[in-house]
C-alpha cells in the first residue's frame, strides 16, 4: 500500500478506495462469487426457506485472548444463522474505520475473517468500506450481514419451548465477555481466560443429524445465558428452572466475579449454545455434542415447566429459587 | 420511552435494548417476517439467482434537504440491488449509536427508512443496534444488506459494454453531494438544491420491461459519474466517449462547482442511474425511462467505442477530449 495508515481518501471510492479493494480485500478473501467488479454478489439458489440475518460489532479492544473482531464478526453472524437450524452460505462485511488506522491491523482482521470464514465453510461475498475522520470512531466497527439456507423439516423457533424439555448447553459461560473485559486492562487482573469465540454451524450440524428432537436453539451473546432463557420462556409463555450447580462456569471466570461483583449468567458468550430439546432425547444429542470440538463440556442445565410462566428460576446450592430477571442496566459496553 | 437520550444499557441486550425494540423499532418496520423474537429473518424463496449486497452509512449531517440517513441506508442498498436487474426483496438494518444520541431522532430516521422501504415496495427483516460511549461515534451510523430476486435471462455486468453500444443517465448530476456539503453549512452559501436521494427499483423495472438491449446499469454514488464510467471502461476493456454538453448539470450545481473548484463529474449521487445499452434500443429504453418520475429528465451522455481501451474521454464544448481519470483524492469525506 502506499501508506501504512487509513487516510479517508480510502472511502472515498477513487483510487485509493480500488486500491484498497484489490490489494487487501479481494486476495485475502478470494472466492468465485466476489469479483470485485459488481457492486453486489449474485449466488444461484434452490427454492426453500432462507435464514437472513446482521450484527454490528463495535469490540473495545480489537484484539482480546482467543479472537478478535474480524473473528467475532464472522462467528456473531454465522452463529445467529446457526441456532435457526440453517447452513450458513454467504456473508457480506462492511468496514467503518477511522481515519489513522493501522493497515496492518486492517490486514491482519481481514486474515482472521478469512480463517474464520473457512472454518465455517462459508464464503464472504460482498462488502463495503467507510472511512471517518479521527474522532469520529474508535479504530474500526464491522457490520456482517449473513444468508443461509434452512432445510426442510427444520422448524426451531424460541417460541417452541415446552415442558418435558430439557435445556442444554455447550460448556463454559463468560469466558468471552471476561476475556474482553481483562484485555483493556481495567481492573489490573492477569488471567489465562480466553474468549470463546467460534462458528458453531458444525456443533448444530451434529445435533441436527441425531434423531433427537430439539425445539429450540440460541447463542447466549449480549445479557448471557440469563437473558436468552428470560426470551425463551417469555416466547413460549413458559417457566425455566435451572440448576446453580449444572452451569459450566470456569473456576477463574467464577472467582474474579466474585472479586468485581459481576454475575456469570449475564456474561456475554460467542461460542455457547443453549438447546432446547425433549427429555427423551436428551441421552443422544448430548452424546453427539460431546464428540463435536466445540462440545466437550455439553451439559443439561434445567429444564422447562409449565409455571411460571414467563419467568426463569435459579435452584441455587441450598437448594432455594430466584427470579433470573432481564440484564437491567449495561453491565459492560462494547463487548461485542 | 423511559428517556429521551440513547444509553449505553440500549446497546447491552437487556431490558432497555427490548424496549427499543419492541417501542421503536417493531411498530416502525413492521412486517410478517420481522417478528422481534429470533435473531435472524426465515423466508422462502424460489429457485434461481439471488443477489446479495451492503454498504454502511455515515452521512454528515444526518438530516440534509431531500433525505436523511434512514432514506440514504434503504436507496443505497436498494439501488445496488436494482442495478443488478434484481428485484429487491428483504432488508437488514444494523445502527451503531453513540451515547446520547436523541431518541425522538432515532424515530425519525427510523419512520423514514419505512416510508422508503415502503416505496421501493421492500420489508426490512432483521437489524441489529450497537450503542458506543460519547466520543465513539458521531451520532449514528447505519448499516443495511440486502437480498433481491434475479429473474432468469437478466444478466447485467459492467463487464458488459462494448462498442455500439450508448450512454444513458436519468437525470442532473451532483445533487446529493452537493445539497449534503450545504447542509453542513462550511460554505456559508444557500441554495435550493436538494439530494436526488430515491430508490431505483421501479426505474430499472420500467427499463427491464422494454424489449431494448441492456448489457449493464450502476449507480453513480461515491467518485460520481467519472468513476463509475472508468470501472465499466476497465471492466469491459472499453473506450467511453461522452460530452460534456449532453451531460445533465443543473445551473445551481454548475455554479457552485466553478464557486468551489469542484467538478460535478466526481460529485455522488443517490438517485441516479447509468445504463449502457444498444444504441438501436436507445428509443424505446429513453422513452419508457422518461415516463417514469425518476427519469424525466433521461438523456445519452455518450457511447462506449474500441479505443482507447480502459479510459474514458470527456468531449468538451470546443471538441476537444480530455482524459477522465479515477477520483485521486478524497473530495469529501462521509457524503453518504
């Protein structure tokens, strides 16, 4: 490139916005569909139901343990595809980046996205690029936009809860949100925790293929667990109970939250699953998510019941109940 | 709402981002396919090619005679869509707000996004809000993808001019850019001009029902009608002749650029559209261009011929040509 920061004449769709466009973009993500030339991306499409989905990212800071955005903005996407049961196929990617940024770090999130895109089998297709004057942002915000296909039969809704099913997840809660909250230094805390963050399309693939039924399935990302159980018995108009003791939680995650006063099942999570599925069932998805990579630690966390409705409740280790209300205030900005 | 400010807990997943949602958002989009309760959007969709783009937005100011961001965000990708010949069909709609951005404002861009999705005849079906601390942004930033519908036999590609071939526009150039620098009121001038900010859709629609030849359309936004011209001039290893006098300027626009220094010719655009087509089809393509409200004012501009390959010249009043290259600065930033 012809200089080692992003100057604002890179969005200006002339010269150095092409250039842009052909040095870093279209190498780094190379594939049949995105050619550079067109404006959008067109695919071939069999008749079915597709899955549509966007998420912002706007990380603080861009590099935390275990990812970065470029990663996070491909699994954020992948993964809302994911729990809807569909195979992600295509992504876009947007850049809002300030004038001054490092092209190195543009490089080096472009790369990440690349390696996360082939590790989800999808492929990015089509993309923009705004450039901001200082001030205006805070290094770089990425927006992805995602299209996938359901197959069909596949039916998952968060309205499909009922009793008689259990409620299952991945494994460890918070890393994601601890790993990006200790990365800006803040609280003067070392820890070994590490986001997270992967494309869960491959751990769905496997539950898909049991014959085990699931009804309902969701990435506890921004508010954490707590907050997409309080959505999916409001959805369903039914009760959830889960057990203190079952929750996958780190013993470091746990205790520096004791330290900061912070509570785990609001912690944000970008590579967690929680599956709603019959008690039947249980047995063989459980069994199928334990030899995914990404499953190992699969446990059943609670499960559904008819009242209350609406409301989630913690079993705690003596054995009482509370209300798992809705995240009230922002616990943490900018953590995805 | 409970204030009229954005907070950062708007932005957190908990309460107060479902009460934007549910307040603001839902009744403003409202559509059968967006329903608030998944985080993605499930349609079926028929066999053939779908095309698939985005762009973000990060227009200064954010209201501007002739539209807003909200208009700006749904023609921008709408338009992209249109120029592929494809019918666009779904929208998704990602904002990044900065801390205490007005609320009352947020309702305003989003009733204008749905006055012009409703236009372009589109249902925005899925979205996604990030909110930054103060000094992280610059009020708001939006970004949308869209899905369209290809119908089979279209095939446009700005790889697809060639000699015999004319130059088609819908109208006066310029008038986005140079309503938005206006309205930012660095000039201290005043003037009438307003953004040609529209969706293109039923336009191309009008054009696609003739039975005139069109090998390629594209919408002159950043880098204006030079820069566009010398992709497809690139892409197609063409020449493009056009004249000065047959381009559409207004007087006001041509005025201030002389004022200014600026050359209209690099000035974005959000309303209009460049089509090559056979130049025994121009007739009936024109014709059916000016009966449409958005293109009375349909003029060619100029012809595509053999020589020389890659480049476009600009016939000037006193016939001579001058080589119009690609935009090399940055004219000004964040125009759309």
């Amino acid at each position: 490139m012809t200089n080692d920061k992003i100057l604002l004449a890179h969005g200006a769709g002339g010269k150095l916005s092409a250039e842009l466009i052909q040095k870093i973009f279209l190498p780094v993500f190379d594939n049949e569909i995105l050619n550079g030339l067109e404006d959008s991306a067109v695919f071939e499409c069999e008749s079915g139901k597709l899955d549509f989905t966007t998420d912002s990212f706007v990380v603080k800071p861009l590099f935390f343990p275990g990812g970065d955005i470029g990663r996070l903005s491909i699994c954020g996407t992948v993964n809302d595809l994911s729990v809807m049961g569909a195979t992600p196929l295509y992504l876009s990617v947007s850049f809002i980046i300030e004038e001054g940024f490092s092209l190195n770090d543009l490089e080096k999130i472009a790369h990440s996205m690349k390696t996360t895109a082939k590790e989800a089998g999808i492929s990015i297709v089509a993309g923009d690029t705004k450039v901001v004057e200082r001030g205006a942002a805070d290094n770089l915000y990425v927006t992805t936009a995602g299209v996938g296909k359901i197959a069909d039969g596949i039916n998952l809704s968060c309205s499909n809860a009922a009793p008689g099913q259990v409620v299952i997840i991945n494994g460890y809660i918070g890393d994601h949100e601890m790993a990006v909250l200790l990365a800006r230094g803040e609280f003067s805390l070392h820890s070994e925790i590490k986001s997270d963050c992967a494309p869960l399309n491959g751990l769905v693939e496997a539950i898909l293929k049991t014959s085990g039924k699931v009804s309902c399935m969701r990435d506890p990302t921004r508010g954490g667990l707590a907050t997409v159980l309080n959505e999916v018995a409001e959805a369903s108009g039914v009760g959830i109970i889960v057990d203190e003791d079952l929750i996958p939680v780190r013993q470091e995650v746990k205790s520096i939250c004791d330290l900061l006063g912070f509570d785990p099942l609001y912690l944000a999570n970008e590579g967690k699953i929680v599956v709603f599925a019959d008690e039947n069932d249980a047995d063989i998805i459980i069994s199928a998510m334990k030899k995914h990579p990404l499953g190992k630690n699969t446990a059943i966390i609670g499960r559904v019941v008819e009242e209350p409705k609406c409301k989630v409740l913690l079993e705690t280790r003596i054995k009482g109940h509370r209300v798992l209300g809705l995240l009230s205030g922002e616990q943490f900005p900018r953590i995805c």
